[in-house]
C-alpha cells in the first residue's frame, strides 16, 4: 500500500534509502555483518562518516574554515550547547522569535547570558517572519530558526545582521542553497529532510566555536568533535549512514538547487489550492509561507475531523496540526514527490465539492 506520509518529523525519507538502509541492516555491503554490529573504527563505517562529511560540504558548498559535526542530543541540545560556549556572562545575543522552537532555544541561552529578542511574530501568533530589525552592537551573534515547523514560516532570505548567524536549519537543511558564510554554526536535528532521529548535524565555523567562553564538559565542546571528526566517542552509527544515503539522493537529484525548484513547485500547487479554496486557507503570511510545512486551516471547524478521515481513506496521513496551532499542516519535504501534493490538492478539492 502506498501512504502518502506528511508527518512534520519524524518524517519521510526516499524509498530507495529506505530500500538500501535496510539491506544495510542485513549485510552491509556483503561483509556479512549488518551496519548495527560493526565498529565505529572499522574502515566500512570510516568510509561512510567520510562520505557524509564530504557530501555535506559539497552539497552546501560549505567554504573553507568551516567543519561538518555529527552530534547528537537533537536540535535542542543546540539551543544549549551554541549558548553555553558562545556566550559569557554579561555577554549579550540576539534571537529572532519565529515561533516554538525559538522560544525554546531562548530559554537555554538565558542560562548563560544576556538574551535581547530582537524581534518577535508572537503577537501576531507567529504568523511571519519579522523583517528590518535593528541589531545594536554589542550583540555578539544573532539566532534564528531558519524554518518555522509548527507554524509554517520560513525565513526566505537571510537578513544581513553584520555578526555570525546561528541557525536552526532542522526542518529545511538541504531544502534549498545557502550561503553558509553568513553563519558561524548551523545545526539541524535530521529527522524532518535528511534522516532518522538520532543525530544531529551542525556546521560550525572553526574560528568562531574555537574559544568556548566558559568550562565545557567534553562532550559539549565544538572542538572535541572537529578534533576527533565527530569520532570522540561512539557516533550514532546508523542515523548518520542514512543521513548519507539521503545525501547521496540529493545529490543523484539535481542537488540542493533542484531541491528547491521541486520544493518551489510543490509549494506553489499546495498554497495555490489554499488560495483557490473558499473552504481551507493558509494561515501563514503569503511572502513568509514555508515550502517545507504548509499549515492550513478549515473556515468550518466542524468539518475538520471529516475531513481528516477523507484524507485517511485516500492513504494520506500525517496532517493534522500541531496541537499549539490547530487544523492541518502538510509537511512536503525533499522526499515528498508533486503526486503525493497533488494526491492531497485533489482530496481538498473533492472535500470541498461535497462539503463546501
Ligand atoms: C523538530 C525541531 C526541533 C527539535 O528537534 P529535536 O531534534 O527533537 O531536539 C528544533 N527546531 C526545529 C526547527 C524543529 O523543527
């Protein structure tokens, strides 16, 4: 049976790297041992951290100066461990709040340091992404996440803020190109487009992690895995062989510039249909609209869970909304092909037909 699975995250992933993946748990590669059971030092798996490390880089054309990390703790071990060696005691930073994850990661960091929120959608319900905020100077770095799951804004470009971006890419890395130069650190917990749980990929900027501002514990420390390539102790072996082969997809695809052409595709037939509707409606502000999770929501409420169980029927699953949000979001990630999006455009549209 084919699903059509929109789940925000854990999420879908191409199905010939849920093919290979599990040949891999068979017999990885014919050595006859599956990728569960061999060493993290063996040269198989050395080849394949090398691998991800390397497709990484080139996929995000990550320059010169910057390592590839794979961490683990998921992304909200980030809104920790950015802070707790980035920022000193009466230092100051910035966050734009976007919406949950912001907020989330603000909380950390006031653990450790001046936090100034430089600018907010909150009031608005986090329908947008604020735009022309002032960045004083003595703002030592500026967070933000870059792709607003819950709520289905995306930051569409990056502002210039004249100080190292930290990014929470999670639910868009690889989802488009990047000028990764604006940034000192971008993590992404791989769940949503690149993988399964388990890991999380950051990309740091050597020179801007290099001097923790305080103690670190090892294992909190930028510098443990750049110095021992993510190889400190025992890295989540498989999550990060599939983050590979999703890797490789990607690139056997077009590459993230392809991705987002697809991505771009997707979203105009998806939002295109919102826009049509006189049923459901987008909740997001237009020019701040994620192309990676769509959230819509339902002018008659009472038709909601009906139209939930068309959605069921036709092997669609994974939309209902967050429950902080309410209604529907569809998350259309890079593994999410246009027919999955048009299988849900097509199920809207006889929904509202018989319900409109
Ligand atoms: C899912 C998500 C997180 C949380 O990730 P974990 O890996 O579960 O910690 C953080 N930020 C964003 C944008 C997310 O989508």
């Amino acid at each position: 049976m084919k699903v059509y699975n929109f789940s925000a995250g854990p999420a879908i992933l191409p199905k010939e790297v849920f093919a290979e993946a599990s040949e891999a748990v068979k017999d990885f590669q014919g050595i006859g041992m599956s990728i569960l059971e061999i060493s993290h030092r063996s040269k198989e798996f050395q080849a394949v951290m090398d691998e991800a490390m390397a497709l990484a880089k080139e996929l995000l054309q990550v320059p010169e100066g910057y390592e590839v990390l794979f961490l683990q703790g998921g992304a909200s071990t980030q809104f920790a461990m950015s802070s707790m060696n980035l920022l000193g005691e009466g230092e100051t930073v910035g966050y734009v709040d976007t919406g949950t994850w912001s907020a989330k990661a603000i909380k950390e960091a006031k653990m450790y340091g001046n936090v100034n929120v430089l600018a907010s959608s909150k009031e608005a319900g986090y329908d947008s992404i604020p735009k022309g905020f002032d960045v004083p100077s003595d703002v030592k770095y500026v967070h933000l996440t870059s792709n607003n799951t819950i709520y289905g804004t995306q930051f569409q470009s990056f502002p210039d803020v004249g100080v190292p971006i930290v990014a929470d890419m999670s639910s868009d890395i690889l989802s488009r190109p990047i000028d990764v130069s604006k940034f000192g650190i971008i993590y992404a917990g791989a769940q949503k487009n690149m993988g399964p749980s388990g890991v999380t990929m950051a990309i740091v900027k050597k020179d801007f992690v290099a001097n923790p501002v305080r103690k670190t514990p090892t294992m909190f420390n930028y510098n443990t895995f750049i110095e021992k390539q993510s190889m400190f102790n025992t890295p989540p072996v498989f999550p990060i062989y599939v983050s590979m082969l999703t890797m490789r997809w990607v690139k056997k695809n077009g590459g993230v510039a392809k991705m987002n052409e697809v991505n771009t595709a997707k979203a105009d037939l998806l939002y295109g249909a919102f826009d049509k509707s006189d049923l459901f409606y987008g909740r997001a502000k237009v020019e701040d609209r994620s192309k990676m999770n769509a959230v819509f929501l339902i002018k008659d409420e009472s038709k909601a869970g009906a139209f939930l169980e068309a959605c069921t029927a036709a092997n669609i699953s994974g939309v209902k909304g967050h429950r902080s949000v309410g209604g529907f979001r569809a998350s259309i990630y890079n593994a999410m092909d246009i027919n999955g999006v048009q299988t849900l455009v097509d199920v809207m549209t006889e929904f509202e037909k018989a319900h409109g």
